[in-house]
C-alpha cells in the first residue's frame, strides 16, 4: 500500500468533511468550521491518499503564545476503511514535521477519554497526558490534553 501525502485545500472541503463525519458524529466540525480551519493562515492541513482515494487527513495549526510558537492538532481523520494501516500515524508525523519546519518546539492535541485507540497512538509517538478536560466535547464527554517536545 503507498500512502501519499500533500497539503490539504478549501477544494477538499467536501471530501474532508464526509471523512469527518464518518469519523465524529456528535463531535463532528461544521463546514464552517472546517473552512476556517483550512484558510487560515497558521493552519496546517495535510491530506493522505491511498491508491488516488482520500484515506484521511489532518489539521493543526501553528498558535503564538508571547514569542513563543506552539503546535495544536486540532484533529486526525482515517475513513473506516483505511484505518489500523498507519495513516493516522504518518499523519500525524508528518503534521509534526511541518511545526517544526516552522520553528514550533511543543506541540499539544485533546482526545476523548474513552477513545483507547488515539490515546494509545499518541502514547506510542511520545505524547504525555496533561491534564483532564470535564465537559470539554460536551455535558458528561470528558477529555485529556496531551503534549510533546519535538525535535528539530
């Protein structure tokens, strides 16, 4: 399987968004939302392609705090049937690769807590929980903020 992966456009709007969906139903961003996050100019969005298919995406974006730049994933899609093939992954190190290209050292994300499968993955790739998040997706769906020291 060759996995390619390119910048991501507001002209893949729909197809990030149908992928977004199938991947968050409650939590998922509006359309709104989600073109606000690709225009923005300290947005990173990244596309990964299996075979010419869209198979996921990711989107962060690059947040000054003082002088100092930190990296915020905002979210990581894998369609259904592309997952548990390393495509969250090599977006996910891709996506870190760009911070720090950018001169970002840390980076940041928030995950559901009962989502096992993304909190594994971060933990595999360096990240260490924060902090809880009460309430942070919605009444009763808590989260957690994670965080990694990237290396240039």
């Amino acid at each position: 399987m060759s996995v390619s992966v390119r910048r991501a456009t507001i002209g893949d709007l729909e197809t990030l968004l149908s992928i977004e969906r199938e991947c968050f139903t409650m939590e998922a961003y509006t359309k709104e939302q989600m073109s606000y996050l690709l225009e923005s100019p300290n947005a990173v969005g990244l596309v990964a392609k299996v075979n010419n298919e869209v198979a996921g995406f990711s989107i962060g974006l690059i947040e000054r705090h003082g002088k100092t730049k930190r990296g915020h994933v905002y979210t990581i899609d894998v369609a259904v049937k592309h997952r548990r093939t390393g495509i969250g992954l090599k977006l996910l190190s891709e996506l870190e690769g760009v911070f720090v290209e950018k001169g970002v050292k840390t980076c940041y994300l928030e995950v559901r807590v009962d989502n096992k499968a993304a909190r594994e993955l971060y933990r595999k790739h360096g990240y260490t929980e924060l902090e809880p998040l009460e309430d942070f997706y919605s009444l009763g769906v808590h989260g957690v903020r994670l965080k990694k020291e990237l290396e240039a």
